[in-house]
C-alpha cells in the first residue's frame, strides 16, 4: 500500500512538471503580433505559443520531444508593458484560431471551435464581446453559414483587407465575402485573402525610403551604411548589421495613396494645361502657324505623360503588391534603424543603433545595447532550454518582429518585448513573453 502510494505521488508529480500554466508561464514561441490604437488606447496584441511536452527520446546525439501546442492572446499597453489582458484559446489544432484585425473596439477572431466561432473581443481586456451565435442572430450575418476548415487552411477562409478595412469570411460552399463591421453589411466577392503575413523580411542588407532612393549595407562582417551603392558615403559601419525593414501593410497603403494622390494632382495640372491650350487652338481656327505647331506638340507630349502616369496608376493598384520593397522603417523623412552585434563571439548582444540621413550624410543619432538579446536569437537555444524542456516547455527563439507606433520601437525577439522611445533611445519597459 505504501509503495503503490509512493508510486502514485511520484507519478502525479512527474506529471505536473510535463505541464505548463498557459495563463501564467512563459511561452515558448510567438506566431503573430498586432498593433491597436483606439480610444481605449494603444496596445500591442501577441498570439502565444505555450508547448506542453509529453515525452521526451534521446538517441545519436539527437533528443527527440514530443507534446503538443497551445494558445494564447495577451495584450501589452504600449506606454506602460503593463498586460492588460490574457486569455486562453486553448489547443492548437483542435481550437486553432487567427486574428483578422480590428474596428474601433473590436478585436475580431475567428476560431474553429464551434462554442465561440466568428466572434470580436474588447482589444484591451480581450473578454468576450460577442460570439457567432449571438453575430447570426440578427443583422447581415443572420443565418451565415461559417466555413469549417481544417486548422491549416485558416487563412485561406478568413482575413482582412487592408485596402477596403473590410474583414474577409468564407461560407460552407466556398465563397468568400466582405464584412463590413461599421456599417453592418456583408457582400459577396470575387476577390481572394490576402497573407500579409506570408514570407515577409524584417531586415535586410538593403532598405529605401522612396522607389529610387535608397541605403545599403556592404557584404563584409563590418558593414558601412552607404547612400544607394556609393562607397564615399560610408562613414559609419555595423557588425553583422541589418535595417530594420517596415512590413505593416497599412503603411504601405498609406506610401501607395500618398503617391496616388500626387500623380492625380500632376494629372489635373496637365489636363488643365491641355484645356487651355486647345482654347488657344480654337482662337487661331485651326491656322497653322509656327506657333500652333508648338502648341500642338506641347499638348500631344503632355498627353503622353498623362498615359504614362496612368500606367504607374495601373501598377500601384496591382492586387496583391507593394508599393515597392524594403521599405525602412522610420519614425521621420531620413530616419532609420540598424541592429548591430557588440561582438565578434557566439554570445555578441544586439545593438540598435538609429541612423538620420540628410542629402548623403549620414548622422548616428543613438546607440542601445540589449543585454538581454543575443544578436543571434539561435544562440538562445544554446543556453540550458532544452535541458528544462520539461518544466520549460520547448521554447523556439527565432521569431522576430519590429513596429514603430507613435515615438516607440517595439522589438519582439528570442521570447522577450521591449519598447525603446526613438527620440532618445532609453529603454521604456522591457520583459519576458
């Protein structure tokens, strides 16, 4: 009887350790990150990967876990890192979910399982505002029939457009349809999801500003920052540097419009122009003289220009595309950020250091060490993990993430947050994910 009891509580211990308290304990990978700003304020939104292991083979040289994944939200204020919210969404196959996105609010989800479906959540708390059920009770979704895919094809049913602001449902026979959260309707589209997620670059040897005007960093283990490709600009060089790369959709929208919005004004400017000078035309009634011959030409040229510029137009409103790649990342016109190593060892920290360039000339504006990163987050893996995988879970470190919202940088790498203000490079808050 005592031995049995032994045996019992020996087990019951050796179990708890295998498990991991998703709403308190560490995660151990990130899968998504979002930014809210609304007039409950500004948060930073993470969808986190809590691994629970159940066994655990050793063999070769080689150690072999295995368990399962599950998931939580938790929502940072931006100013303070204070969390705000948590919330357990449970396993990662059976209750898979992603975020589509936001309206003023709202925090939409859409998870496969059927007890909260299509559902929105406060994006401070994160409680449940409303779930599907209570959504198809009434107004445009009444009786919508959700799509049920398998947890691998999420995305291929669910999203958000950037450009519409509208989220993005499918129904059971396939169909894809725009909700519009603001106005409560729903319509019917020919148009596909979009992964804004999908094979994007966070950093890079190469990063502009505009279509033409760019930086780069030089292939050798120090590296000067060059205007474009000019060797005489470097003044300043960067172990193992990379730019910080701007990968938000929506200011790529905002680059888009902005450049939309120019070439309508260039294009009013030159139909105005023609208008005038046919008026011209029309006062000399079709005489030709040197001087029409001039006009003439003036106005055929500026209606080539015109079929180029809509063209561009053409191009910029391409589905799916960019405005243009590696884009900076940059709090003002000239700015940008490099992270850089300290050293030359396998325990080199990252450095962050922010760059402003005015004409060719370059100006380092601030220098901050992160002792607490490693420049290459693969070094984490080295430091005792998979030791305490057990108690630990099985912490992956190579998810990065860089946001600039208001005056802050927002750095999310190797399971850790930490919010920089750009003015003067003090760190404002730092912690463990």
């Amino acid at each position: 009887m005592r031995y049995t009891l032994s045996l019992l509580i020996s087990l019951l211990l050796l179990s708890s350790c295998f498990h991991k308290d998703v709403m308190k304990d560490s995660a151990d990978d990130v899968a998504a990150v979002f930014f809210y700003s609304g007039t409950e304020g500004k948060y930073i939104i993470t969808k986190e990967q809590i691994f629970q292991a159940q066994s655990k083979e050793s063999g070769g040289g080689v150690t072999n876990i295995s368990g399962y994944a599950e998931y939580r939200i938790t929502c940072y204020d931006l100013l303070t890192g204070n969390q705000t919210g948590r919330v357990n969404l449970g396993e990662g196959i059976e209750k898979a979910f992603c975020i589509l996105g936001s309206t003023p609010g709202k925090l939409w989800i859409y998870s496969i399982d059927p007890g909260i479906g299509f559902h929105c959540r406060n994006p401070k708390t994160l409680e449940l505002i409303s779930d599907e059920k209570a959504l198809t009770a009434s107004g445009p979704l009444k009786g919508f029939s959700f799509a049920r895919p398998e947890w691998m094809k999420l995305k291929g049913s669910y999203g958000i457009n950037i450009e519409n602001g509208k989220l993005m449902l499918s129904d059971m026979q396939g169909f894809h349809y725009y909700f519009d959260a603001e106005k409560s309707t729903l319509e019917k589209t020919e148009d596909g999801l979009i992964d804004y997620d999908w094979a994007v670059t966070k950093t890079g040897s190469t990063g502009y500003f505009s279509k033409k005007e760019y930086v780069s960093l030089n292939a050798n283990g120090r590296q000067k920052l060059q205007y474009g490709y000019e060797d005489s600009t470097g003044k300043f060089s960067y172990l193992n540097g990379e730019i910080i790369l701007d990968v938000d959709p929506v200011h790529d929208l905002a680059r888009k419009n902005e450049a939309l919005a120019i070439i309508g004004g260039r294009e009013k400017t030159l139909k105005d122009s023609i208008a005038s000078l046919t008026k011209i035309l029309s006062a000399k009634n079709g005489s030709f003289t040197s001087f029409a011959y001039k006009v003439k030409n003036g106005i055929n040229s500026m209606e080539r220009e015109i079929d180029n510029l809509e063209r561009e137009k053409t191009a910029i409103n391409r589905k799916n595309s960019k405005y243009f790649d590696n884009a900076v990342l940059s709090d003002a016109p000239g700015n940008l950020f490099i992270i850089h190593g300290t050293d030359v060892s396998d325990t080199s920290r990252m450095q962050v250091t922010k760059v402003n360039l005015n004409g060719k000339i370059f100006t380092e504006t601030w220098t901050v060490k992160l002792p607490q990163f490693y420049r290459d987050p693969g070094k984490a893996n080295s430091k005792g993990a998979f030791e305490t995988v057990f108690s630990d879970g099985n912490p992956s470190f190579s998810y990065q993430w860089f946001g600039q919202p208001e005056d802050k940088l927002i750095i999310i790498s190797q399971l850790r947050i930490i919010c920089i203000d750009v003015n003067s490079g003090k760190t404002t808050w730092e912690h463990p994910l």
